[in-house]
C-alpha cells in the first residue's frame, strides 16, 4: 500500500472519530454563576458601583443615575424624578415611584 492513500484514510477516520469528542457535553456549565452578593440588613447594597457618565443638559441621559453590580449582574436606572428601575440582565423594569407620587 502506497503511503498518500494510507495518511489519508488516516486522517478521514481520525476526522470521523474526532468529531464526537469534540461536541463533547456542555450540560454541566451553568449559564450564569450564583449571585454572590445581595443587600445588607440594613438596605444598603455593597455590590453596588456608580456608574459615571457625562451627559450634558441636552442630552438624553442627563440627570439619571445609574449603578451596577457586574458580580451580581443587576443593575439600578434612577429618573431625575425619583423613579427607580431595576435590570437583572432582561432590561429595565420599573420597581419604585418617587415617594410623594400616586
């Protein structure tokens, strides 16, 4: 047997029996890790950062606040008007009014 047919029919059945291995089974990865940090008895989350940002008068964002917490993967949208609004990966949804609104 000549030897280009013999490294060829080589590398096809390692290439058949490679693919399987390869796809492997991903199952056991979790999509996110476990939240590692949540608020103090007291209400105050220590997980939380400032997020800054230099929106001008004339810009859209001016007068929010927002804050995150990349550990926990959330995050907190404060309006101008007090409103607040929580993402935990899915987009905003509105959590508080202002106190004094209703």
């Amino acid at each position: 047997m000549r030897t280009t047919p013999l490294l060829a029919a080589i590398a096809v059945l390692s290439a058949v029996f490679s693919a399987p291995v390869l796809a492997g089974d991903h199952a056991h990865k979790r999509e996110r890790p476990p939240q590692t940090s949540a608020p103090a008895q007291t209400g105050y989350d220590h997980g939380m950062q400032v997020v800054a940002h230099d929106a001008s008068p004339s810009q859209p964002g001016h007068g929010w606040r927002y804050f995150s917490d990349p550990n926990a993967q959330r995050a907190v949208v404060i309006s101008p008007q007090g409103d607040y609004y929580l993402s935990q990966g899915r987009g905003l949804r509105w959590v508080a009014a202002a106190q004094g609104q209703a």
